[in-house]
C-alpha cells in the first residue's frame, strides 16, 4: 500500500516537474444579447478578427492567432455570459491577454438597446499546482488504490479463523427477591 503510494507520488511529482508551471487567468464579457450567449456566440470569439485584435490590444507582436487560439479557452457561463481563460507561463502575460481578449470580444458585439454589455477583465493569473501539490495529490492517490488492490488480494482463509459461538446462559441456581 504504501508502496503504491510513493510511485504515484514520484510519478505525478517527475511528470508536473517536467512539465512546468502555467498561470491561468480569467476574464469575461457580461450582460451579452442572447444571440450572442449562444454557439453562435463562441464561434464569433473564437474567430481569428477577434483573436487579432486581441493580440494587437495585449502588445503582442510575435504571435498569431493561432497561439493564442491554442492557449485560451471561451465557455457559456450559466447565465449564458462569456468566461475567457489564457494560460502562459508568466503571471502578468496571462492576465493582460485575457483582459484584451475580453475587451476584443467586446468589441465584435454589436450594441442593443438596453443591454449594456461589458467586459470583466483579468485581475490576476493563478498558478496551477506545483510539482509538490502534484506529488501530494499523487500519494493520496496512491494509498486509495493501493488499499484497494490489498482488498482484492486477500486470499480466502488468510485471516482468523472462526470462533466458536458462546455458550448458554446457565440456568438460575435460586430465586432472588425483586
């Protein structure tokens, strides 16, 4: 079992170290016409005009669209909003990407009367979890499935051995006064 758990451990641990760390950072457009919180809606931020001008809006001259299509993400949030995730390497670098993706995403949506559609940027970038937090959950992982494999390969009759049931109660040997 706890052999297990140290192999999950190194492996999840090796493998987060080899990969490195990225930040994530999120940012949205709200309040979006419903013609917009739809698939329809995803298409349209996921077009390569709006991922130009995102790039164009963060700074960033040496990527194409096709990078920054690769490392962001646009989802339905469940009040039908638009959720933007970039994920690089640099803390700062996330965030400023994912803040001008939204305000590219902004941009591209036409303005209806009496909806006021607005951009949420990125305050911050998270880091995913580090070769040690990998480790961790790996060893945890590690001891379930090590405990189960002990369970299924415990053979029948390797444990104690029956014990016999109690005997009667003895008879009573006097009346008592109750």
């Amino acid at each position: 079992m706890l052999g297990c758990a140290l192999v999950f451990a190194l492996g999840a641990g090796g493998l987060a170290a080899l990969d490195g760390r990225d930040y994530r950072a999120r940012a949205f457009v709200i309040r979006v016409p419903p013609q917009v919180g739809s698939e329809r809606g995803l298409e349209r931020a996921r077009g390569e005009p709006v991922l130009r001008r995102a790039l164009a809006l963060a700074g960033e001259t040496g990527r194409d669209a096709r990078w920054l299509a690769e490392h962001s993400d646009v989802q339905l949030t469940s009040r039908l909003d638009l959720a933007i995730t970039v994920e690089t390497p640099e803390r700062e670098r996330s965030a400023a990407l994912a803040t001008a993706y939204a305000k590219a995403v902004r941009r591209s949506i036409p303005d209806e009367p009496g909806l006021l559609t607005r951009g949420r940027g990125a305050r911050d970038a998270q880091p995913e979890l580090s070769p040690l937090g990998w480790a961790l959950l790996g060893g945890v992982s590690g001891l379930w499935v090590g405990a189960a494999l002990s369970i299924l390969l415990v053979r029948p009759g390797s444990g104690p051995a029956p014990r016999r049931a109690c005997a009667p109660c003895a008879p009573a040997t006097r009346a008592t006064r109750g």
